[in-house]
C-alpha cells in the first residue's frame, strides 16, 4: 500500500466532537427527518452519535464493499440495499451519514438511489465536497484520514531522533 504525502489521525475524543459538530449543523436545518440511513462501515460510528443528538430512531444502513488503497479505489459493490419505503419520493427527508466523503464515488452510488436525501459526513476531501450537502472539517485529497476504531496506542519516535537533538 502506498503512503499518503499527510496524515490526519482522529482520536474518539475528536471524532466525537466532530459528529457533534455536525448534528448541530442538521440541527440547524430544523427539518424533521424520515430516517436516517448509514453508510456501512464508518458510517455507523457518526450516525450513533448523530442519530441520539437529532432523536431520530429509524435507522438504515445501505452497505456498500470496496477495495481502497490511499491513491487506488477498487469497484465498489453494494451487498445491501435501504428498505424500499425510504427510496420513496427519490429519498426526500431521509438524512444520509457517512464518516468521509473523498473521491465521492461512495456518495454517488447512494445519491442515486436517494437524489434528494440530505447527505451529510463528517469529514471530506475536496472530490467528494460536491456530493455532500454538509460536513464538518475539509483536508487535502494527498491527506489520509486515520479513525480511532482503526488505530492503536503506538510507541513514537522522540521528534529530534536522528537530528543531533
Ligand atoms: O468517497 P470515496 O472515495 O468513495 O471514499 C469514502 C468511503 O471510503 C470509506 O469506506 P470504505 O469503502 O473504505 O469502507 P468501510 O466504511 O467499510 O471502512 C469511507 O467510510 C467512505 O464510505
Ligand atoms: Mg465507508
């Protein structure tokens, strides 16, 4: 796997703060909301949080599998489609969660199916920007986003090694 040229890790305590953040972005919207589907995998940890901030209970997931690689995105595959009744009047009042959009590829997909359902991620780099209606913090596409659940406490190098400090 090759190297992104950045590195964004995100503590839990972080990326609470962050879902937070954008469930008083929706919140601020004032829109009641007909569902809430979830993007599998990572858009499950955002939409827990989200969802219990927003007080929406009906909950989906849309679970889509793909290969990803830091500069390389394998096909993307949906193993699990949203209950008909949310495709409803093309998505409209269902709110989307996801915890990243980057090359929007991902968001595509599910904008298909739901074209006028509220997307929202928590992060987003600026390919995917376009397909999101609101997020949060915006990095570099060459930056890679680490999430909590996907680290470890890790021994680190002291700064100056190797420099003569
Ligand atoms: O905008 P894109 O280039 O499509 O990338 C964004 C998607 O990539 C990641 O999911 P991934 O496919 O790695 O699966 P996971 O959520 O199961 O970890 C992330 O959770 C987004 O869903
Ligand atoms: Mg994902």
């Amino acid at each position: 796997m090759s190297l992104p040229d950045k590195a964004f890790p995100v503590s839990w305590d972080q990326f609470h703060r962050d879902a937070r953040a954008l469930a008083w972005r929706v919140a601020g919207m004032q829109r009641e909301w007909r569902a809430m589907v979830a993007i599998t995998r990572g858009g499950l940890v955002p939409a827990a949080i989200i969802c219990r901030e927003l007080g929406i209970r009906m909950i989906e997931t849309v679970c889509i599998a793909s290969y990803h690689d830091y500069d390389e995105q394998g096909e993307l595959k949906v193993l699990k489609n949203v209950d008909p009744r949310l495709l409803e009047n093309e998505g409209e009042g269902i709110l989307v969660v996801d915890d990243l959009t980057d090359t929007g590829k991902t968001a595509a997909i599910v904008r298909e199916m739901m074209p006028k359902a509220h997307f929202a991620t928590v992060y987003a780099k600026p390919k995917g920007r376009p397909l999101i209606d609101t997020f949060v913090t915006e990095v570099s596409q060459d930056t890679w986003i680490y999430f909590p659940w996907d680290m470890g406490l890790t021994y680190q190098e002291p700064i100056t090694k190797g420099h003569g400090g």
